[in-house]
C-alpha cells in the first residue's frame, strides 16, 4: 500500500496545476480581449459591460465552468488543514482509522457549514481584507520564525537573518493591512444584512 503522503502530494500538485491553468487563460484571454478597459468587478463584469446580452454563449459557459473547476479544487486545498483537522479527531474517538465513508461525511459537514456561513452573511466579502490581514502572519510569519526555532539555524547566520527579516516583513505587512480595511471600513460602513444577499 502506498503511503497517504505521496497521493496527497500528487493531489495537490494536481490542483495547483488545474488552478493555474484555469486562472491564467481566464487572465491572459481577458487581458488580450478587453486589455486595462476591465473593471475591478473582473472577467464576468467586463464581458456584460462590453456585451451585453450578445455575448457568446459557448464562451461563457467555458468560462463558468473554468471558474467551478478552480472554485473546487481552491476549496479543497485550503480546507485541507480542516479536513485533517476533523479525521485527527474522529481518530482519536474511535481510536480506529477513519473509513473512507466517514472522511467524505465530515467534508460533506463542512462544506455544508461552509455554505450555510456564506448564505447567513453575505457580507462577509467586505470583511475580507480585514480577515485576511488578520490571519496573514499564518502564512507569513509564524513559518518564518518556526524555522528558526525548529531547524535550530546559527544564530545571526544567514538563513537566521532572511527568516527573521521576512518574518517581520510579513509581520508590519498585515499590521498595514488591518489598519486600511479598518480606515476603509471607518470610511464606508459596513453593510450587514443577515440571509439576504443582493
């Protein structure tokens, strides 16, 4: 039997290649067509503002359907860490391995969470860049700094100086971004509306 690791890693290079592709012929096809005359809206606003009714069907549903494929393979890698989250735990429940039936109804569970959250608050996009600058340092700043303590590197070597100066790069970087979607929320308002999407 194969060791889990290597399917997960074959999966994820998988979908970070699907991602891509989906991501960079939407980008490069978008900015050959309509070039900086894209809104901020992006590809789907451009194609209506240009278009309007007449816009090609064929194109659009490639276009729909590139942004499913990417919409799936996304969620499953950055929802991984929840997934493995939720097999830790039913493991140590049953103190048995999680059967493939129980691993699909926990994804299942969350997805479903996941769904319910993004209906229940819909504006939960214009507190994106707060949310986002708050959970930054996990991608920027605690790996910087874990490196240090755990590889145990020379103390002022290089790899020492580079991990300590990114991570408090990183660090100052979401320090500004909370305080511009704090200015900006200041600044707009937020619009919360409860089970009510626009």
């Amino acid at each position: 039997m194969r060791p889990p690791s290597k399917t997960m890693w074959r999966a994820v290079t998988t979908s970070y290649i699907v991602i891509a592709l989906c991501l960079f012929s939407i980008a490069i096809g978008g900015f050959w067509a309509y070039g900086t005359l894209i809104s901020t809206g992006g590809m789907l606003d451009a194609l209506a503002d240009f278009h309007g009714h007449r816009s090609f069907k064929p194109l659009l549903c490639i276009i729909y359907i590139m942004i499913i494929i990417n919409n799936l393979c996304c969620f499953s890698l950055y929802a991984m860490p929840v997934f493995d989250n939720f097999e830790l735990r039913a493991t140590t429940i049953r103190k048995a391995p999680c059967p493939w039936w129980l691993r699909t109804l926990l994804r299942l569970f969350f997805g479903c969470i996941t769904f319910f959250i993004s209906v229940a608050f819909p504006f939960l996009p214009e507190l994106s860049a707060l949310l986002g600058g708050m959970t930054m340092p996990l991608a920027y700043v605690y790996p910087c700094f874990m490196w240090i303590a755990m590889r145990r590197s020379k103390p002022y070597g290089s790899t020492w100086w580079i991990s300590l100066v990114l991570g408090c790069l990183g660090a100052c970087v979401s320090v500004l971004v909370v305080a511009s979607a704090i200015w900006d929320l200041v600044k707009n308002g937020l619009h919360a509306n409860f089970f009510h999407p626009r």
